[in-house]
C-alpha cells in the first residue's frame, strides 16, 4: 500500500502540469522588469557614463568633471595620446619619466616628476576636454567648443605654422621627450585665456624623430643650421638642482623675472640632435677625461656640463687652485677645466721697450704649463677670444708688433691689431696640440662666443636688458667686431690642420653664427644676489651695470655641451 501511495502521489504530479498561460504570464512579467530597470539605468549618471566610457565623448566633446575623476587615469591617457597621435611603440631614450604640462606661464617650467607623483589626474573645471580634435594632413587643429569668449595664444614658428600651448592636463609620461609636438608644436592651435600672450618664435618646429641618446646622428648632417625651437620639456636641470653654478650666472637665483630662455632648444634643419642624458654620456665617456680650457667662458661652459651630469651622479671635487678636478666615481669620468686667458704664453716682466706690469703675449708660443697635462686628456674643448680686448701687448718672433690698448710710440705704426693677434694665437694652440707626440685625443675649438652689448661695450653702456626670447630671422642685427673674431679663428683653425702630424683630432663646434640670435640668454642686470640692485635704465636713460657676454644657467649654453656630446659620439663611432 505505501509504494503504490507514492506511485500515485508522482504519477498525480506529472499528469497536472502548470498551464501554459502561467509560463507566458510569468514571461513577460520578468520582460516588463528588465525593460524597466533598463530605462531607469540609460537615463541616471551611471549609465550615461558606460555609455561614454565604452563609445567616447559625445557630440558636445565634453565630459563632466565628476564622471572624470573616477576614470582610469590610463584610460584617459590612452585615448589623449591615440587622438593627438602621440603613441609611439618605442621606448623613450629619457630614463626618467617627464611631467610635461602644457600652457607654461613665464614664470614656470616643465620639470621631470617621479611617476608617482602623477598617479592620479587633476582637472581645473568641470571639463578635462573642452575640444573637438581633428587631424588633417600632418597638422592637429584643436577648438575650446565652451570658451566661445576667449582668445587665442599662438606661438608662431613660419612656414604657416601656429603652435600654441595644449590645454591638456599634465601628466607623467616615459614615452613622451622631445618628439611632443603633439602638444606644443606641429600645425596645431589652441585657444587659452586673455591673459595669454602670443610669443613669436623663429621658423617651424619639427616633430622630431625618436632617437636615441646613445646614438649619434648622420655623420652628414650639419649641426650648425637650423632653429631655435621650443622645448616643453624645459631645462635639463634648475638653479636648485645644481649647487656649482657660478653666481653672476644663476639668474633665477639674482632675480630674473623671466623664464622662456631656458625653455629654447637648438634643431638643425637636417636633422635631430637627442636630448642630453647624463647617464648615457657617463658610459660613452668611461674612464675618460674631458677638459675644459680657457677664459671665464669656458668655465661657463664647464659648470653647465657638471649640472647636466650632477642630476645623476654627484661628483667628488678632487681639485686645487691650479685645475678643476671633479670625479665620476661610477664611471671613472673626470671633468677638468683650466683657466687660460689667451691659450699662448703670458708674462708681465718687462720686455724691450714695455714695461713691468703689463701682460704680454708671445703669440706664437703655446702656454707650457698647459702643455704639459694635454696628453692626459681624451677630449679637450678650447674657449678664447674675449681677452683680446684686454690691454695687453704683442710678441711675435721675439718683437713686439702690437697691442691692445697699448702703444706708446704713436709714430711708429702697429704691424698687428686685436683680431689678427688673436687668429696668431688659434693657430698657435691648435698646431702645438696636432703635432704633439703625445696627445691623441679629440680637440673640440668651440667658435667664438657672440655677446650682446646693444648701444655701446661692456665699459660703455652696452645693454641687453629686456631681452626674454630668441631673435627670429631677419632681425639679426650683425656684429662687425664678432664675425671679424670668428673668421679670423677660423682661418687660424684651417692653418693648424694643414700641419697635423699625430693621431689626433680636430673639430670646429661652429656655434657664431647660431648665438647670435640667443641676446635673451645673458644676465643681464641680474648678476648678484643685492636685492637693491639696479635693473632698469635710469631717468637719464642710461642702462645698469650688466653682463651680455657670460650665459643664464640653465640656458643656451647647455646646447654647447649637446653639440659636445654628439662631436664625441661620432668620433667615438
């Protein structure tokens, strides 16, 4: 009886299913929920956000700021980079990752920020877009669609082609260097603020190509032509970053109130020369000794190359009051520099008919204590000139045919003046280095160094106040005086090659003509630290005291030392 209860009890069940009605019903119960909760879901803030997240920005191009935060920031990246087309498979060649912020104020700059520092996007408003980009050719033209009453700040570089500042948000980026012109460069336009102020800058900027630091570029190409662009990455180091720079030259320490010449970077037409790494050059330059010799200037040039290399490695001062010694303990690097005025024989004794006192040049005598180190020295970078305005007198073959500022018989007239003494001298330092038995290095003659003495000289008034961005073509003013000097070093250059006899090398870094246009890169009136110091021209109209010859650090003189890095790289090669 109790098996077939149970029996009954299934078969019961399975002869009494639930009509279909039930199913249909139940059906579309469940449908009328779904399309409900999916009307709700479209409409609220969180389905507008997937569906902008999965399809892009709306027609209005804009997102709102809300929505934005809680968006990856490499998502946000990701799409930025692919629309302005700044993806680049490569690794970057800058081992440090670069905060490269667009819009840069006069009085800020782009400096590497640890990758951390930039996890998470900040945006000013409500919007982290407010543009329509679209690409056309090689140029990226971009639109503020909500400042329908601002004006824009176009920085132009020729060739019919407008670069402005980018209103994207900053952000930390390995793959972005130099090649960003994206951003700041290229065909592009952007609309900033009224309180932006257009910035003319000299002919186009390149999108340059992705080199790499370790690798020189075509042999070819000439580095002494091209333009000065803009470069928003900024310096390569700062005035805090450094603690070696000469304070006549730390401008941003004396006050100067402007930044942009730091921010100038030189491009030969030709092609592109990397950005200086530290490290790089570090390695390239192994248990090698590179010297700097000559004037204050090229202590100038000396200092820059030590706060290049100091951003990653501190050196150990093992110098004295005749050389400048700094050691690269983890490459065995040393930098040295070595004051010489004139690179020739200098003595005050009395001599013939000049008195004590006054220095005297034997012009075809190469200084002997200098001399004397030139074989322990794989690379060497000569600096002279500015001296010869100094008074001084002239010997040649044990005569004396001249001077400057010094000449006591009137009746008598000078065999050689200023200029021509100076090309004797090149010719001098040059020759003794290519025929010295034991030197087999790279000699580098960096060409003279233009200063920019407006309305009168260094004792007379000159001045250079004011100036805060490079000259474009066409506005160069030339200076008789400085391509009297540089053709004369020149033609003593080409005299000393012709008497080479040792395995040494000789390279002119022909930089004349490209500082000619950079009058923005000297101190000016900010000099010292005095906070009463004088920086404007007075009732009378006469300018303050100031230096046009010596160069800001940073600034343009950090580009001499890229063009050393590359003159070594190619012998090197």
């Amino acid at each position: 009886m109790g098996t077939a209860t149970k029996g009954s009890s299934k078969m019961a069940y399975f002869s009494h299913p639930r009509p279909i009605s039930w199913i249909v019903v139940s059906v579309g119960g469940l449908a009328v929920f779904l399309i409900y909760a999916s009307l709700v879901l479209v409409s609220s803030t969180i389905g507008a956000t997937f569906h902008d997240f999965l399809y892009g920005v709306g027609s209005s191009g804009k997102l709102d700021g809300s929505v934005v935060s809680s968006i990856n920031k490499d998502t946000i990246d990701a799409i930025l980079n692919k629309s302005l087309g700044l993806v680049d498979d490569k690794p970057s060649s800058d081992p440090q990752s670069s905060a490269v912020s667009a819009g840069v104020s006069s009085d800020s700059k782009v400096e590497p920020t640890d990758a951390k520092s930039s996890s998470q996007v900040e945006l000013s408003g409500s919007s982290l877009v407010n543009s329509l980009i679209t690409k056309e050719g090689s140029g990226i033209e971009t639109s503020d669609a909500g400042a329908s009453n601002s004006q824009e700040s176009v920085t132009s570089f020729g060739n019919g082609t407008d670069t402005a500042n980018s209103s994207l948000p900053a952000k930390s980026d390995p793959q972005i260097d130099l090649s960003l012109a994206g951003t700041n460069s290229s065909s592009a336009e952007t609309t900033t603020s009224n309180e932006a102020t257009p910035t003319a800058v000299p002919e186009s900027r390149e999108k340059p190509n992705n080199i790499s630091s370790a690798d020189a570029v075509n042999s070819d190409c000439d580095l002494y032509h091209g333009n000065w662009i803009y470069d928003p990455l900024g310096p390569l180091y700062t005035n805090n970053s450094c603690p070696i720079i000469t304070q006549m030259q730390n401008c941003q320490g004396n006050g100067r109130p402007d930044k942009d010449y730091e921010d100038f970077r030189w491009k030969p037409s030709q092609c592109d020369i990397p950005r200086f790494d530290p490290k790089i050059f570090l390695e390239r330059m192994r248990g090698k000794t590179l010297a700097f010799i000559g004037d204050s200037v090229a202590r100038n040039q000396m200092e820059s190359m030590l706060c290049i290399l100091w951003q990653v490695e501190e050196p150990k001062n093992q110098g004295n009051r005749n050389m400048q010694r700094y050691y690269f303990s983890s490459t065995s690097v040393m930098i040295i520099r070595i004051w010489s005025s004139w690179l020739v024989k200098l003595t005050s004794e009395p001599f013939d008919f000049a008195p004590a006192g006054v220095d005297k040049l034997f012009l075809d005598v190469p200084e002997e204590k200098l001399m004397e180190h030139i074989p322990k020295f794989d690379v060497v970078v000569l600096s002279s000139g500015h001296w010869f305005v100094k008074q001084s007198v002239y010997i040649l073959n044990n005569e004396i045919v001249g001077g400057q500022l010094w000449w006591p018989d009137k009746s008598k007239p000078m065999k050689i003046n200023s200029v021509e003494a100076y090309r004797i001298s090149v010719e001098t330092i040059l020759t003794a280095l290519v025929t010295h038995p034991n030197y087999t290095g790279i000699t580098i003659v960096r060409s003279y160094s233009p200063d920019h003495y407006e309305g009168g000289a260094w004792n007379t008034g000159g001045s250079c106040t004011g100036k805060v961005k490079p000259l474009a073509p066409g506005e160069l003013v030339e200076n008789v005086y400085t391509n009297d000097m540089h053709k004369q070093q020149v033609t003593g250059f080409n005299s000393a090659i012709k008497k080479a006899t040792n395995r040494s090398k000789l390279k002119l870094m022909d930089i004349t003509e490209v500082f000619q246009y950079r009058h923005d890169g000297h101190p000016g009136p900010y000099r010292s630290l005095d906070p009463n110091k004088i920086t404007k021209r007075g009732r009378d109209g006469r300018p303050p005291p100031q230096d046009c010859l010596h160069w800001c650090m940073p600034g343009p003189v950090d580009t001499w030392n890229e063009l050393v890095f590359e003159i070594i790289k190619r012998e090197l090669d």
